[in-house]
C-alpha cells in the first residue's frame, strides 16, 4: 500500500511529459467535436450570434502550439479564430478573426397577437389648415397641454422580406381626448352636433372623446449594422367605437356616451422613426372629425408624439 502513492506520482509525470501539452518534435493534429454546454454569444457589428457546436484542432510545431476555434449555428453563420499557446498558457491572437455569413435572415410570414407601437402625444384640431378656430367652431376651443391622443397595437399580419424591409396590416385602439375650455354641453339626439353653453356655471373638468378602432398598414424600413434605426410610414384607417363626454359641474360628474356627430369612418396617413424600441410619430386625417354638421366641414385632426414598443 506505501508503493501506491509512489505509482500515482510516476504515471502522473509520464502523463504530463507526453501529453497534448507537451512539447515535443512530433506533429499531432486531432479534430475533436466538442458540444458547449451553453450558449457562447460573439459580438459582430452589433449582432449577437448564438453557438452550438464547437471544433478544435491542436497541431505542434515551432515551439507554439495553434488554437482554431470555429463557433458554427443553425443559420450558416461561422466564426473562425487563431490563436497562439505559449508555456506560459498566455493566449495571443496570430490572425484576425474571419466571419462568414452564409444566409441571411430569411423571409417570413408575420401573424399575431402583439402589444406594440404605443403612442402618446398631442392632438390638435386644424380649421382648414389652420391651429386657430373660427369663430364658428370657437366653442371647440381646448387646452393645448390636456388635449391628447393614445392608442396601441394588438394583432399584426404582414411580410417581412429580409431583414431592411417588412410590411404589414395592424388593428388597435386609438383614443383622442379634446379638454375643452368652454362650459358646453352637447345634444346626444341632435342630427348634428349641437351644444348649449352654461355660461354661469363653473366646470372644473369639460373633455370631449372619441375612440376608434385603428387600422395601420404600414412600410418598415431597417437601417445601421443592427438593423436598429427604424422609419415607418403608410395610410391608416378607423371605425367609430363611441364618443363621449365627461364634465364636471355644481351637480357633479357627468359622463354621457354618444356618436357626438363623430365621422364613423376616418381615413389619412401617418409616418414613424425611432430607434429600437423607442421613437416618434405623427398622424393626420384627410376627413373631417365631425360629420353631417356643415358648420364644422374642413375641421381635421392631427396628433404627434412619442412611440414605445416600435
């Protein structure tokens, strides 16, 4: 039993002296396949590539011993490194690393449920190309800071055709909130829109709402080494839901839920850019905002803002 440890120490300094280490004047190449045990990401103008198989080749020459490294995944993309082994295990590199990409990304079918492109921003009224009301629509007049305009997307059905260029037809909600300065209180039976003024009443809040269903069909460019500068564009659509309007006066609130004269079907154009996620975006409409009232005809709406989720 007091030979054994004495037997471990000599096998153990053979092995070292002939291992795959060692320098000798004998050239051994191996290939041996290696499976990563997990994902090993490389950088490469601006794009994370995933791994999944790893090769290794050692040859002896010269005193150095050579590393290659070849990080190869499922999309064709390969990524070759050279790399010099001194005794003193310090790593130098001997080439400069050589990428090759043998597939883009490929075209596909875009099909879903989503939460994207949310936007929040400033909506305006515009009377025939101008920010000033006429003195007939003068009790629309609003709070430009409290007016406002939100909505999102949720189902998206396209094309993508590479990784620049995508196109796509999306539905959502589309809210615009116009917080008026005026104490007016419009006729939901009216056949058109129609208001009564309470001028000796205090209204601490006055808002007038409608709330459409969106339909967007938009162009997607993709620019930069990430593909991650964005700009989008397209005409845009949307149904009347409902109008409203919620005030608040010596009685209380009051909320009253109608068409208030709302166009039921509003058409126009908008465009985005961003970057990432994040951007701006800008939309207007060809129509009027009110229907069958001849004395808002040439009364249009536009709303800018931030976007997020782009």
């Amino acid at each position: 039993m007091k030979r054994l440890p004495l037997l471990i120490a000599a096998m153990a300094c053979v092995l070292h002296g002939e291992g795959v280490w060692g320098q000798d004047n004998r050239q051994d190449t191996t290939r041996k396949p290696l499976k990563v045990g997990e994902e090993l990401p490389m950088e490469k103008r601006g794009q994370v590539i995933g791994t999944d198989t790893l090769l290794v080749e050692k040859t002896d020459g010269s005193g150095k011993k050579k590393l290659v490294v070849r990080f190869e995944t499922g999309d064709g993309v390969r990524i070759t490194r050279e790399r010099s082994r001194r005794d003193d295990d310090d790593f130098e590199y001997t080439e400069s690393e050589n990428y090759s990409y043998n597939n883009r990304k490929r075209s596909k079918a875009i099909a879903g449920i989503t939460f994207a492109r949310m936007d929040f921003g400033f909506a305006t009224l515009l009377d025939n190309g101008s920010f000033t009301l006429s003195p007939e629509n003068d009790f629309l007049r609003y709070r430009t800071w409290k007016t406002w305009n939100f909505g999102f997307d949720l189902l998206q059905l396209g094309y993508r055709f590479d990784e620049k260029f995508k196109i796509f037809l999306s539905a959502g909600f589309d809210w615009t909130y116009y917080r008026l300065r005026r104490n007016v209180v419009f006729d939901p039976r009216a056949s058109e829109l129609t208001y009564t003024e309470r001028a000796d009443e205090h209204f601490d809040m006055n808002r007038l709402t409608s709330a459409y269903i969106r339909l967007p069909l938009t162009l997607e460019h993709r620019f930069g080494p990430s593909r991650g500068f964005k700009v989008a564009y397209g005409p845009i659509g949307g149904l009347l839901m409902h109008g409203s309007q919620l005030y608040k006066g010596p009685e209380g609130k009051v909320k009253v839920r109608e068409d208030f004269n709302f166009t039921k079907f509003r058409y126009g154009a908008f465009a985005r850019v961003g970057y990432n996620s994040f951007g701006l975006y800008a939309k207007y409409y060809f129509n009027d905002v009110f229907e069958n009232s001849p004395q808002q005809e040439g009364l249009k709406n536009l709303s800018m803002g931030v976007m997020f989720f782009f």
